[in-house]
C-alpha cells in the first residue's frame, strides 16, 4: 500500500475499538475506582523450592541435572544457597541442607 493509497481509501477505513477492559475480582473501592487485589508478600528466593540433603558424590551440577534435567542450571542453586555453600561452589559438603529453587 503506497501513500497515494493510503490519502485516497480514507473513507474505506473503520477506526478501531477498543479493547473491553476485564473487571478485578475486587470490586470497586470508595471513589468508584477498580480496586486491585492485595497483592502477596514477596518472598526472597531461597525461600521458594525444595530441600535436599547433600550426599556422597554430589556437586550442583550433578543436582542440577537430576533435579531440573540440565547440568548447567547449578549457578541457579548455587546462588540460592551461597550463604550455605561459601565462596567455591565447588565445595558442598555431606549432610548439607540446599534449597533447590523453583525455576
């Protein structure tokens, strides 16, 4: 469609509608406003997931791949636990307790 086109079908055009706007569960507040849902606390992401004890022969990346299928995710449990694990994530030790996140 050339300029030309677009000056001279002006009256071919239907202007556009808009969207209806979907109505919050909440209702309206004093003001006649939507009201929005109270939204949940955050919670920091060591909090969210599961727990898993370390065993003999473990290493996050073996973790990683046996709990979300690919190896290469152990930075995710690592940062989730680093106040557990220390500086070398290379060093888990038997009998820790890591939080494996929800990702």
């Amino acid at each position: 469609m050339g300029l030309f086109d677009f000056l001279t079908n002006k009256g071919e055009e239907k202007p556009v509608q808009p969207a209806a706007k979907p109505q919050p569960a909440g209702g309206t507040d004093f003001f006649g406003n939507n009201a929005a849902p109270a939204a949940a606390p955050a919670q920091p992401a060591a909090a969210k997931g599961v727990s898993y004890t370390v065993v003999s022969g473990d290493s996050l990346s073996k973790i990683a791949k046996n709990h979300y299928g690919d190896a290469s995710k152990w930075h995710q449990i690592y940062e989730a636990n680093k106040a557990i694990i220390g500086n070398n994530p290379d060093h888990i030790e038997v009998g820790q307790q890591l939080t494996l996140p929800t990702i």
